[in-house]
C-alpha cells in the first residue's frame, strides 16, 4: 500500500515536470536568395506559421557570397517578415552584412499573430558596388 502512493506521488512528479518543461516550438524555415543589385524578392514558398506571440523574429544567416569588392560595406542586404495573406511588412528592416545570428522587431501597429502564416522578404540596395549577392540560412517567424 505505501509502494502505492509512493509510485503515484513519483508518476505526479514526472508528470508535473513534463507538463511544466514542455513549450511550443516554433516552426523554423530554410532560406536561399540569389539577389543581383536592386533585387526585391519575396520567398513565399517558404511562408512559415509563428507558433507564440512573442513580437521577434529570429533569422540566422549561415552563408553570406558577394562580388562587394568593399571590405567594410555599409549595407548589405535587407531582409523583413511580412504577413503572407497580405504582404504588409511587419517587422522592421534588419541589413545582413555577414554570417550570423540577427532579430527584427515586429511593428506594435501589425503585431505578430500566433497561429498566421509569414514570409521572409529580401532586398538588395541599388547603390551597392557588387552586382550580386547570395544569402542563405534559416529564419523563425
């Protein structure tokens, strides 16, 4: 009798740890663009669903090619969320110089809503000296 209630005080305690530590992954999606100077591309084939309602959008640059013969250019490529059903901009524009691990902020006029679909927009200046540039990685709506 007392292996019982010690079994389900045990059961109660994993269960309780389980249920605390659990969260909502939220869905993350692969990029690639291949942008040539004044290039505005959209990549809807990969709109992805935000799952929280945490207003930042996380992006991660793995691979950053460019013909900028400037070693320390200050502009890169632009990137933004924007809502897929609308194509209204939502987060604020961050530039990508490099390789590595960037957040934008959701707007508070055109928050981010868990559960709607988004996409991930790029932008290459016109005034850049390189006549290209390529950029790969993932982002988190």
């Amino acid at each position: 009798m007392k292996i019982n209630k010690i079994k389900k005080v045990i059961i109660g305690i994993i269960l309780g740890v389980v249920i605390c530590s659990s969260t909502v992954l939220a869905e993350t999606k692969s990029f690639k663009f291949e942008l040539e100077r004044g290039d505005y591309l959209e990549l809807t084939q990969e709109r992805a669903t935000k799952a929280d309602s945490e207003q930042t959008a996380y992006i991660t640059a793995t691979s950053v090619v460019t013909n900028n013969p400037m070693q320390n250019y200050t502009q890169g490529v632009f990137l933004h969320v924007e809502r897929y059903t609308t194509g209204n901009q939502v987060t604020n524009n961050i530039t990508v110089q490099k390789s590595g691990r960037y957040t934008t902020s959701y707007w508070s006029s055109r928050p981010g809503v868990a559960s709607k679909k988004y996409v991930l927009c790029a932008e290459y200046d016109s005034t850049q000296a390189g006549s290209y540039c390529d950029i790969t990685g993932r982002w988190t709506p």
